[in-house]
C-alpha cells in the first residue's frame, strides 16, 4: 500500500474515533479490547456530562456501559459499573424507567454480588471508585417509583429485599476480613432504606449481628461498629419484635464488652472507646425496646465508655 494511502487510511481512522468519543458511542468489543485507552476515554467523557444534558445521549451512552460492565476482567467491570452509577445519578428517573431501562440496569448489577471481590462490591482504596452496592442503593428510589402499595394487603417484596436477602446469604458464612468489612460497611443504609420492612429479615439479620461481633475485626474495627450501628437501627425501626430477642442481643453485647475491655492487642483506645460507646447505646436501646428488663444504670455506663 502507498505511504500516501496509508496515511490517510489512519487520518480517516483517528477523525472516525474523533466523533465516537465526542458522541458518546463506544467502539464494539473487539475494538476497545484491542485499544485499551477506548473505555478509559469513554468513562472520562462520561462522568463530565450530567444533569440535565445526560439524559439526550441515554441511547448511546448505556449499551456501551453495559458491556464493559459485563467484562471478564475485573477492571474493566469496575469501570462499566462506574459508568453506571454515573448514569443512575445524572438521568431522570422517567427515563430509567422507559422501556425497562431501569430493569436492565438493576439485573446487571445484581449478577455482580455472586463476584467474590471486594473491590467491585464496594469502593476500593486500590481503584477508588464507587461500586456495586451504593449503585444499587441510589437505584432502587427508581425501580420502587413503579410501585404501588394498596392498603389491606401485604407490601409486595422489593428489590431491595431481593438484594439485603443475598447480601446476608453471603454475609453469615464469609470469612474473609475485607468483604466483611465491605458488607457491613453497607448493611446501616440496607435498614434505613426498608425501615419497619426488615422484619421480613430479622432472623437473619440477628444471626449476621450476633456472628459478626464475636470477631475481632483488627485494629480499626469498622466491620463491629458497621455492626452496632446496624443494629441501633435495626432496634429504632423494628423495637415491638426486638424483646422476644432479649436474651439473644443482651449476651452478644456483653460478651462485646467484656472482650474490648480485656482486649490487649494493637487496637488504639479511641477505637476501643467506640466500640463500648456504640455498645452501650445498644444496651440502652435495648432497655427501651424491653419496657426496662434490662438494667442499664446511669452510674455504670462511664465504666463501659
């Protein structure tokens, strides 16, 4: 081939690829794969576009996101579901849900949660972008918009009870440190989000809670706050079924408090001060919720902080 053909061959190329990027259309997967810098232009020009502007390129700008998200590589699956919570934030909620938008979006990130990796569930300090379960969290006010309670039946299940059910599934035999953490980290906006609905996961919620304060978690403990936290919450929003499980939380919680304050290890005192602080409002809570059988006096609760 000429050398004057074959450059304007490459010039016809790059002003092609010029006007996929400024339209927001991603190359076919053969193509970005082997031009890795397509995806990471791709998910730049994205995340500069939003309101109300996103929402006119929604066509070209979702199926491509999809795709990467799907990836075999973890990378690229990172990135895809970046894109798609750029997209869940930054475009009405009636255009999510136009022709099942919404509905593609969700079963996409749902497949996502049977991936034992830490940092696509959630946010990764390696790759520092938010991931699976805060996407899903920002899209279920969506999917929910399309549904209707009427009053004398029972609330039809969501699709967060969908998720909070394979979050506990996978929470109540897990063993490894970081997707622990990660779980628990997001476990606190799970509750807030069904409120009084989580009594349809008490159960399992008690047997999480009891399970994941028995371990110590290293020297910050985030997993065991995560925890206490999870379980002030759980007792505000669901305190009528919270004293026929009286004895089951009152040990857990003291068998907390008697392990951080004989606890000799690295664990700075602020962190242990937290811990029995958090443990304590627990104890307290728990009185309330008990109509007084458990007795937390005033006096005793600065030996417990």
């Amino acid at each position: 081939m000429p050398e004057e053909l074959q450059y304007k061959k490459t010039l016809e190329v790059r002003s092609r690829h010029r006007v996929i990027y400024c339209g927001f259309t991603c190359p076919p997967r053969e193509s970005w794969k082997n031009n890795p810098a397509t995806k990471h232009v791709f998910s730049w020009t994205l995340q500069k576009v939003t309101r109300p502007w996103l929402s006119q390129h929604l066509e070209r700008i979702l199926p491509p996101s999809l795709l990467i998200s799907d990836d075999y590589q973890t990378e690229n699956r990172i990135l895809g579901v970046r894109c798609l919570h750029h997209i869940v934030l930054n475009v009405p909620a009636a255009d999510l849900l136009q022709y099942n938008r919404a509905q593609v979006v969700y079963h996409a990130l749902f497949n996502h949660l049977y991936t034992p990796e830490h940092h696509l569930i959630q946010v990764s300090v390696r790759f520092d972008i938010t991931a699976v379960l805060p996407c899903l969290l920002d899209l279920f006010p969506i999917l929910e918009k399309a549904l209707h309670w009427k009053g004398g039946a029972a609330r039809p299940t969501t699709h967060c009870d969908e998720v909070l059910q394979l979050v506990l599934t996978h929470m109540e035999p897990e063993h490894r440190l970081l997707l622990r953490r990660t779980y628990a980290r997001n476990l606190p906006a799970f509750v807030k989000r069904l409120g009084i609905l989580t009594v349809r996961h008490l159960k399992r919620l008690e047997r999480v809670i009891v399970g994941y304060l028995e371990v110590y978690d290293g020297p910050e403990e985030e997993a065991r706050l995560k925890i206490l936290e999870t379980l002030k919450l759980l007792m505000q929003y669901t305190w009528p079924r919270v004293s026929c499980r009286l004895v089951v939380l009152l040990k857990a919680l003291l068998k907390l408090i008697c392990d951080v304050a004989r606890d000799s290890s690295l664990t700075p005192e602020p962190v242990k001060n937290a811990l029995l602080e958090e443990a304590t409002d627990c104890l307290i809570l728990l009185d309330h919720c008990s109509r007084g059988q458990v007795k937390v006096r005033d006096s005793l609760q600065p030996s417990f902080r």
